[in-house]
C-alpha cells in the first residue's frame, strides 16, 4: 500500500474516532461540565452565577430582580427563553445600544452554554455596566434543572440546541421535537 493510502486510512480513522469521543462527551452530564469549564478557562474575568443562585435571587422578593439578557439569535430566542429576558442578540447588537442599558442595574446574561453571554458581557462592562455576569451552563444548565424556561408567555419544554451536536447537552425531554 502506498504512504500516502495508508496516511490517509490513518487520518480517517483518527477523525472517525475523535468525532465518536466528542458525540460520546457532548451528553447532558459529560458535555455540560466541560462547557462550563472552558467558559471559566476563557473568561475568568467575567463572574458566573448558577443556576440554583440565580433562582433563588427570582424568588427573593425582598431584592430587586436581576435584568435577564438573552445573548442568543432571534430563532433560539422565539423558541424559549427565561421569563421575561431581554433579547440581545450577541452577534449583532452594536455599541451604542449597549450604551442605553442602565449601567446602576445588575444583568445576568445568558446563551446557550455560557461562551455568547461571556462576549457580550465583556461587551457591556467595556460598556461601563460593571454588575454583569454570566449564567453558569446557560439556558442548557437551567433547563436541565429543571427550571422554567418559556415562549409567549406560556413555560414550554423545548430549549433551542444552538446546533445539532450540542441538543445531546440538554436532558432528551428538553430538545427540540
């Protein structure tokens, strides 16, 4: 067999294999906490707020609640999002509206898995909003716990996957049909 055959075969097989570990990691439990990891690799200067916190926050009404703002497309956003979030698409939004948010108020952003969320609230403290802060695991890790998430004001299920290898990341009961 020729070098360049066998080299190949070789790269096949090792792609194929790669592909199988990341399918085989990218479940709710595995692929969970290795996207919450890389967000604290990548942005350790930007605060993270569980789940769990961040529920309980929406529940004190003895404090003010936290603006909710979702840094997802406009198609994740229709699908459901949580109660009464901002839509701020991370990809689009340009400074100026960035500059109009109230920079007394206190934020938690949110995406799918925390990485759009991260930029955009570097956005938003360059911005001069210093209380920012990221929802640790995003709208994947608060769905699987079992927290409300809605579309026109009615709770749903569904929670948009961002892309189809990343659906394995939400519990089955919350991927898309």
């Amino acid at each position: 067999m020729q070098n360049w055959t066998r080299y190949t075969l070789y790269g096949f097989a090792g792609i194929g294999v790669a592909a199988g570990l990341l399918w085989w990691m990218m479940d709710h439990r595995r692929g969970a906490a290795w996207a919450v990891s890389v967000i604290r690799d990548r942005f350790p200067d930007v605060p993270q707020m569980p789940p769990a916190v961040l529920q309980e926050w929406l529940e004190d009404e003895t404090r003010p609640a936290p603006v909710l703002v979702d840094a997802r497309s406009d198609e994740e956003f229709a699908v459901s999002h949580l109660a009464g979030a901002l839509h701020v698409n991370a990809e689009t939004v340009e400074e100026g509206v960035l500059k109009k948010l109230d920079p007394q108020s206190r934020y938690v952003v949110y995406c799918a898995a925390g990485y759009r969320a991260c930029e955009l609230a570097r956005r938003m403290q360059a911005a001069g909003i210093q209380q920012v802060c990221n929802l640790e695991g995003g709208i994947f890790a608060w769905a699987n716990e079992g927290y409300p998430v809605q579309r026109d004001g009615q709770e749903v299920q569904a929670v948009h996957s961002y892309h189809r290898l990343f659906s394995r990341m939400l519990k089955p009961e919350r991927r898309q049909p």
